[in-house]
C-alpha cells in the first residue's frame, strides 16, 4: 500500500481552489480584478458555512456507524428555523432564548431518532426518513395561517454581514472556524470521540472492550439532532425570512458534503475538517453552475456528474478480492 | 412462550407482517369508505397504486441484494417526460408502444450504469445513486423543461378502464410481478442474489459471481422504474419533469413496510409489493377520516412510523419477559 496519495479533505480543498481560479477565465467571471475575486470567494465561503454546520451532524452519525445517517436534517433545519423567528420577533434579548431552544428542540428530535434505532432496532435510514415527514407535518402545522415574526438585529449583524469594513471577513466564517476547532476537539480529543470511531469500526469488539454503544448512540443521534437545529438557528439569521421548504435543499448536500470529504459512509473513519472542505467544494459547485447561467437541467447534470467523479477517486469501497 | 413463537413466525416470513398491516388498513378503510371493494373504487385505488407498487418492486430486489436504489425517481421522471414530449396528445398508437419500448431501453440502461458505478467501481450504493438521480431528474428536465406534453386519450383510456375479467387491470400486472418473483426465487439466480445480499464476502468466497449479481439488481430495478413510469404516465395523461421526485422514498418506506431489510438478503418482493398498497390506504385513510388539511402530512406520517416500529415493538416486549 505504499503508493502515493493525499488525504480526501487535502484533495477536495485543492479542487475547490483549482475551480475558483479556472472560473475567473468565464466570460462573467471575476477575471483579472482580485478585489472582485477575493470578494466573491468570501461569499462562496460563507455560503458553505450554514451547510457545513448542518453536515456536522451528519458527519457524527456517519462516524458511528451501522448504516448511520440522519434524513432529519432538513427538516429540523427548517423547524428550528421558524421556532427561531417566532422567538425572536425582533427583539435582541430574545436570540439567546432562540437558541437554546433550537438545540433543545434539534436534540430531542434527534433523541428520537436515537431511540428508534437503538431500542427498536429500526434502520437509521428508515427511522430518521420516518422522522423527517413527522417534522415536516409538525411544520405544516406550525407554518399554517403564516407564521409571523422577525429576526433580531443582532442575529443579522453576526451571521450575515463581514467583521468590520476594514476587515471583510463574514462573520459566520469566523463561527464555522471556532464551531470548526470545536468539532475537532470533540471528535479527536475526546472520550466521546474515541467512542465514536469505535462503535463505528465494530461495534461488538467497542462493547467488548467497555463502551457503552447504546449510550454513544442516543448521544451521536441526539447531537446531531441539536447541531441540525443549530443549523436552522444560523440558516434563518442568514436569510432573515421562513418558508416551509428552508432546509430540505440542505438534506443531500449535507451527506454529499460528508462523502466528498472522505468520511467512510460505513462508519468508523472521518473528520469534520473533509465535511468542512466538501461543504466549500458543493457550494462552490453550485455557486459557479449559478454564475453561468445553466438552465436548472444542465445545473443538476453537471452538480449529478461532478458528484459521481468525486466519489469515484476516493469513495470505493473494499475490493472483494483482498 | 405464546409470543416467542409469534416472534419466529414473523423472522422466518417477513411477510407476514406486511399481510397484518395490509389487512389492518383494509380493515380501517373499508369502515371509512364502505365502497371500497366495489369495481370502480377498487380499480381508481389499484390504478393509483400501480406505479409505486412497481417501483417499489424493483426496489427490493436492489435491496435484497444489499444495495439501493436513490435514482428510480428520477428514472420514472425521464419516462414520463420522453413519452409526454415525444409521444404527444395527438399522436398515434403506433408511436405510443414504439416510445414504450425505447422507455424500457432507457430504464435498464439507467440501472445500468448505475449498476456500473455500485458493481464495478464499487462505490457506496446510496451515494452513487444520489448523484445519478441529479443526473437523471436533470436530463429529464432537459427533456422537458415546463410541465405539457401527454399521450393520446385512448391510451391512458386503456390504463385507466380495462378490467379483463371484471377485475382490475393492476391486479394482473400485480400478479404477473409477483409469478415472476416466485420462478426467479427457485432458480439459482435467486440463491445467489440473497447470498450476496446476506454477505457478499462470504459469496464472492463460494464462487457466487457477487459483481454481475450486484449489476443485475440495479438494471432490474430501472427497468421495473421504467414500467412504473409508463403508469404514472398513462394514469396522469401528461408530462412532468418532477413526477418521480417524491416516489423514490415511498417505494423505499414500501419495502422496509414490507419486512425486507435494508441490511439486504433478507425478505422478498410480495411484501414490499402490500407495503406499496398499504402505503396507498394510508393516504386513503388520512383523506377519508376528515382529517383536518393541515395535520394530514402529521397523521400521516406518524402512522408510517408506527408502522414501521411494530416489528421493532413486538420485540421489545419479548425481551422483557
């Protein structure tokens, strides 16, 4: 096995970076003048935190193993979304309140989810996809004669505008990078961690050896569940408006992001660094197909096409014949 | 000791919990809508359930032989769009089945180069089919970018109101699905595709050629999304280029409804083929109780996740004892 090779997260970024340079050669791209450039990255980049968040808690469940996946995601995005603007109507004190109970209600979703699976021995897949059109019923009803309220002004100011004039950097990338080095410590720094990554690579030889998998799961679900609704809490901050189909667009991307940044579908292998890095490289993707002008049809093919090379170089799987 | 052997029963026939829930919302629908079972209720519900029921179909066969199947939504969208924009409202008969056939071309070579991708390249099924259902929903909006197109009337006609026998078109095309299931299941195929289901190493060790099992599975699936979208196509009369998008995680709900798992190599098609009609009095059920428009999807929903906790619940109280 010793043939050369770079990590997927180190690939994915590398490719994020090739194709912003080659866009600047499209007839409307940014061309020769940087400033336009360096602004149109930073918007590029602070797209991909709020789907970078939300593949967080994705990239948690995936660790775990056992068929992990959470196709709740969107939905709790959007729920939370509207609790947040509801809360929040307007009023700054109310944003801390909105948060909490984003999470709350984010972490009991997914606590559900964890329940299902682990007590009921439903398949993630099926519990969490069952979980999803729970949420979006409760949404429906929640949604129903138009909800109304408003976000704070200060949500507004430190999710969706840059640092300081002088300093151009959107503030949300600074969360994503502190929400980032967070992720990392959890993940390699912690016994939670630790746990993690072994209940993902076999789940009898971690019950063996004292890990209480059917705790790490109810946490790895619930987690998630609570980083989801953190996502919903950043998605509305950013958009400032609600509508019943918010987070759903963020549900494939989210697993696609995981996958592109070379965590193992199956478990047991991944960083939240190649989540971060597929997040950038998706919404870079799209961005680009956006600027182009591509008709919806061509968007999806080329998105569809992109995808499918992607996990071709890092996503195969065992060969059968060892 | 009562339920333990109940607990048997419904690991060794899978099925068999599909058959309870089927009969149980037959049951509870026939009490909301005592018409039920006459011939022309019987036939509008049998038509409406027919696409689902073949997705759902091929479905299981992916998932038995430890894959799935994310695209076939976006493989009944490009039929429809192909028969709606090709075929048109005025065209001829002739025209009709000639599109019929290029549509069944197109769905196994979708499955095929999903197949392709799974099989032989062996990446992660979910994911592979994820991005080819981008690539297939984009190539059928490419197809037909805004909703129009259709088929000639005597067609869906034909769909819609044929009853040989006096029974309803479905339940022959249900019956050839299934008749086809049971001669797959003796041959030696049929071994080998719940061998590679059930471990595809220990397979590939004896001999099972695991790859071509793999690639069968997934071209079977698109053919079957192909049939599925000559249904919906003639049971809707016109062209959409988002019509399969919500149908791939119905066939999916279908299958694991069912009792076929989706670790693979375990259930059959008979099951996700009741799970697809349960599905079906599902939504008959919710529109039929008065329920209040806006706790429908709710209702709804909870009620699939009852459904599909059941097994999962009969099992918790075993073990207690």
């Amino acid at each position: 096995m010793k043939r050369f090779s770079i990590s997927p997260p180190v690939a994915a970024l590398l490719l994020a970076v090739i194709l912003f340079v080659l866009s600047g050669l499209l007839p409307n791209g940014y061309g020769s003048d940087l400033d336009i450039a360096r602004a149109q990255a930073l918007n590029i980049l602070r797209l991909a935190v709020f789907l970078g968040v939300i593949a967080a808690g994705q990239t948690l469940v995936i660790i775990s193993g056992s068929e992990g996946i959470d196709l709740s995601s969107g939905s709790i995005v959007t729920l939370t979304a509207i609790a947040t603007y509801v809360i929040v109507n307007g009023a700054d004190e109310r944003v801390l309140p909105a948060l909490l109970v984003s999470l709350l209600i984010g972490a009991f979703i997914g606590f559900l989810n964890g329940a299902g699976i682990t007590f009921l021995k439903i398949s993630p897949f099926v519990m969490t996809l069952g979980m999803s059109g729970v949420v979006t019923g409760a949404i429906i009803i929640a949604n129903h004669g138009n909800v109304s309220g408003k976000v704070a002004p200060i949500m507004t100011r430190l999710i969706a505008r840059p640092l300081s004039p002088e300093f151009p950097i959107p503030n949300a990338l600074i969360i994503w990078l502190v929400f980032g080095i967070l992720m990392w410590l959890l993940l390699e720094r912690t016994t939670f961690g630790k746990n993690l990554f072994a209940i993902g690579t076999n789940r009898v030889t971690a019950k063996l050896s004292g890990v209480n998998v059917t705790a790490m799961n109810l946490a790895a679900y619930s987690l998630a569940g609570a980083l989801a609704g953190f996502g919903g809490f950043l998605v509305v901050g950013n958009t400032g408006v609600v509508m019943i189909q918010l987070g759903q667009p963020f549900l494939f991307p989210s697993i696609a992001a995981v996958a592109v940044g070379g965590t193992l579908l199956s478990g047991g292998k991944g960083s939240y660094w190649g989540t971060m890095a597929g997040a950038i490289v998706l919404t870079l993707i799209t961005s680009l197909l956006t600027t182009m002008q591509m008709p919806d049809s061509v968007r999806r093919m080329v998105l569809g096409g992109t995808l499918l090379i992607l996990i071709s170089i890092y996503g195969r799987q065992r060969s059968l014949r060892q | 000791m009562k339920r333990f052997r109940m607990n048997s029963l419904l690991t060794r026939r899978p099925a068999l919990f599909a058959l309870i829930l089927l009969v149980l919302a037959l049951i509870i629908n026939f009490i909301l809508q005592p018409n039920l079972f006459a011939g022309d209720t019987l036939n509008s519900n049998m038509r409406v359930f027919l696409p689902i029921i073949l997705l759902a179909a091929g479905q299981a066969v992916v998932i038995l032989g430890g894959g799935i199947d994310i695209s076939v939504g976006g493989i009944v969208s490009i039929v429809n769009t192909i028969l709606a924009a090709r075929v048109g409202l005025e065209g001829s008969t002739e025209a009709m089945w000639q599109y019929v056939g290029i549509s069944l071309l197109v769905g196994a070579l979708a499955g095929a180069i999903n197949g392709f991708f799974v099989a032989y390249l062996r990446l992660q099924p979910i994911i592979t089919t994820y991005a080819t259902s981008f690539l297939y929903a984009g190539f059928a909006l490419f197809i037909l970018p805004n909703p129009g197109g259709g088929i000639p009337a005597s067609i869906a006609e034909l769909y819609r109101n044929t009853s040989p026998l006096g029974l309803p078109l479905a339940f022959f095309v249900i019956a050839i699905v299934l008749g086809l299931w049971w001669y797959i299941q003796s041959t030696r195929y049929g071994n080998y595709l719940f061998a590679v289901g059930g471990k595809a190493q220990a397979a590939y060790e004896t001999a099972v050629p695991v790859t071509a099992v793999q690639f069968s599975t997934y071209v079977i699936s698109g053919l079957m999304a192909a049939f599925s979208g000559i249904a919906i196509t003639m049971l809707s009369g016109s062209g959409n280029a988002d019509i399969g998008s919500a149908m791939t995680l119905n066939s999916i709900t279908a299958v694991v409804i069912g009792g076929t798992a989706l670790s693979g190599g375990v259930g059959g098609v008979a099951g996700p083929v009741m799970g697809a009609i349960t599905l079906g009095l599902i939504q008959n059920i919710v529109s039929f109780a008065h329920i209040d428009t806006w706790w429908e999807t709710l209702v709804k929903a909870t009620i699939i996740v009852f459904a599909l906790a059941m097994p999962g619940i009969i099992n918790l109280f075993r073990r207690r004892e």
